[in-house]
C-alpha cells in the first residue's frame, strides 16, 4: 500500500500545518474499508495525520482488514492507523470513542465505504482557517458499482430525489443548515460534548444543529468531495431511509423550529398516496395522485439516468420510490418515546449553565 508516509514525512513548512485526526466508524465495511484508508492515506497534506478507526461488532472480515492496515503503518512517521473499540456498534458511540482516542486539534469525519477526493483534507484546512468556521463540508458523491447502485445514486443526486440539500446536488460556497461529514475544530466537539448518542440517524444534522445555536458557522464548499458507495438493495436502501425519516422526526421533536417543508413532502406524499389508494373504493377518480406521483417520478428519472445503461435508467424510479416512500413513513411512524429519551439525555455545551 503506497501512503505519504513512504515518501519520508512531513513536507517542509509541514509544522506550521494543524496535525488532522481522521475519524472513521465502521461496521461490516470489509468490502469498503481499505479502499477508504487509503484514500486517507493519500492524500497530499504536510502536517502530521493519525487515523483512528472505531470498530463495532463487525459480522465479516471488517476488524481483521482493520488489523492489517494497523499493522502495515505502525512504523510510518505519518498517517500510522489505529483501531478503538465500538461494543454498541452505534455509528454516534463510534465517532466519540474515536475523537477521544484522537489527539489532533482538526478532525475529519469519514465512513468505512466513503472515499476522500484528492487535496480534500489540505483544502478543508484550508477554508477552516479562511472562513472561520467549526465545521466544513462539501458534496456526498455517489457513485455505484453495478446497474442498480447507479440508479440510486442517480436517485440521490437529484433534486426529485433529495431536494435542494447543496450537499447532495452541489451548489455555490457559503454557510449552510449542515454538510455531509464534516472536518471540524476540535474544541468544538470538545465544547458540544460530542456526537448525541442516542441519535443512532441525523447524528451530523443535529450535532451541526447546536454548533449553529452555539453561534458557530457551518459551511459549505463543492470544493470538498467524498464519494460514497450506495446501499446494494432495495431493501437495505429501504431501511437506510427509513431510519434518516425516523430520526429527523426525533431532531424536529427535540428541536424546535428545525424543521422545514423539504422534510414534510415524503411524509405528505404518503399519506396523499395512501388516500388515493383507500379512496378507490369511493371513486376511481383517487387514483389521480399516486398516478402523478408514479408519472413524476418517471419522469424524473429521464434527466437523472442522463449518460447511464438502459438497465440503470428503468431502476431510478424504483430508487426514487424506495427513497420517498421508507423516509415519509418513518417520519410518520417516529414514535414520540425516541425524542424524549434523547431529552433525558441532553448535555449542554461545555461553560454553558445548565
């Protein structure tokens, strides 16, 4: 494995860089997990870099490819990785135990199957120090890796699929609500007590929540690109988006005034749709909303499939579908008890009065 640290350490002027802890919760990443420590470890940056990875009870070979990277730069002077345990496997629990086994004052977030674009840890630096701000973050890059996982993030990168999120579809520089990982002070984690681990979903979301009600600015740059493999199936991208459905309800319960009408349409369009459905046996004349839903969503697909195989196309609306229908039921199936043991939970940031 070629990392920069084969090639003799810090470059000079190298110290006057922020040393980077990079933090990475995985669970049963095996297929991933290599192939996003490495694009950590090549990464074109001269200060000093550790890599930290939480590993929760991994069913696959996630903890024995996790040893092997430990191994293979234990030596190094730069970019050495190590492991922290994660016993609850909770993706929340696996960022704090890695920040608190960090040591560096900047820290970047990265998932086991997401993979860092070249210059993105020397150009986060960067627009920390530029911008001022706590947190920086820039485009969840789709991409797949057969018919279906191209589909899907199709489905993710287009406004039919996911609103107008710049982190999903791009967009100019400039504060934003919250941005997909994050490179982060590390005295603000420090300030905001972490990630909330009863989040077990919108852990990034809320966290950047308090930092914007602390007074800190979130911002986004198209600059920062971390490309991110796709749920393989219908049925674990189901899940995946009825959990983001589920706990944005318990973000909006837990915070006033955070929700607005982009996280309303999914659940709005489930309960049109079932409507439609139930109400057939009245009139067919019901049956008009979830047919101009199907038709929008088909027609939607046409310029998200741009430049994709046959196969490809005919999977988005399935993708679209999937995405809508899982996130709006969540949200409306949240059950209120979540949101109050999140409450019963709550730290305030740090010098804070409690």
């Amino acid at each position: 494995m070629t990392t920069r640290g084969d090639r003799g350490g810090s470059a000079p002027g190298g110290q006057d860089l922020p040393a980077v802890s990079v933090i990475m919760p995985v669970l049963d990443e095996e297929r991933h997990l290599r192939h996003a420590v490495e694009h950590v470890l090549r990464q074109e940056y001269a200060g000093d870099l550790e890599v930290v990875i939480a590993l929760g009870p991994s069913q696959d070979r996630t903890d024995e490819i996790a040893a092997e990277l430990v191994a293979e730069t234990a030596e190094r002077p730069w970019g050495r990785v190590v492991t922290v345990a994660n016993p609850t496997g909770r993706t929340p629990a696996g960022l704090n135990a890695a920040i608190e086994a960090s040591s560096h004052p900047v820290v970047v977030r990265v998932d086991g199957h997401g993979m860092l674009s070249p210059g993105y840890i020397a150009t986060a630096v960067r627009l920390l120090e530029e911008t001022g701000a706590a947190n920086v973050g820039g485009i969840m890059h789709a991409e797949g890796e057969n018919a279906w996982e191209h589909a899907v993030a199709a489905a993710m990168t287009s406004r039919i699929g996911v609103g107008n999120a710049a982190f999903h579809t791009g967009g100019a520089a400039g504060e934003a609500e919250t941005v997909y990982l994050g490179v982060f002070r590390r005295e603000v984690l420090e300030r905001q007590g972490g990630y909330n681990v009863e989040f077990v979903r919108a852990q990034d979301w809320e966290l950047n929540f308090r930092i914007r009600q602390d007074g800190g600015l979130i911002w986004f740059s198209p600059e920062l690109l971390v490309s991110y493999r796709p749920r393989p199936n219908v049925r674990r991208l189901a899940r995946q988006y009825h959990d983001y459905g589920r706990w944005r309800h318990v973000v909006a319960r837990y915070h006033q005034g955070s929700i607005n009408p982009r996280y309303l349409a999914p659940p709005a369009a489930v309960l049109a749709i079932a409507a439609g459905l139930v109400g057939v046996v009245v009139t067919p004349w019901t049956l008009v909303v979830p047919g101009g839903y199907l038709a929008a969503i088909t027609l939607g697909s046409l310029p998200a499939g741009k430049g994709l195989s046959l196969s490809a196309r005919l999977r988005i609306p399935v993708a679209l579908a999937t995405m809508h229908m899982s996130w709006g039921w969540g949200f409306l199936t949240s059950p209120r008890s979540l949101a109050r043991k999140v409450r019963a939970s709550r730290r305030e940031p740090a010098g804070r009065p409690s």
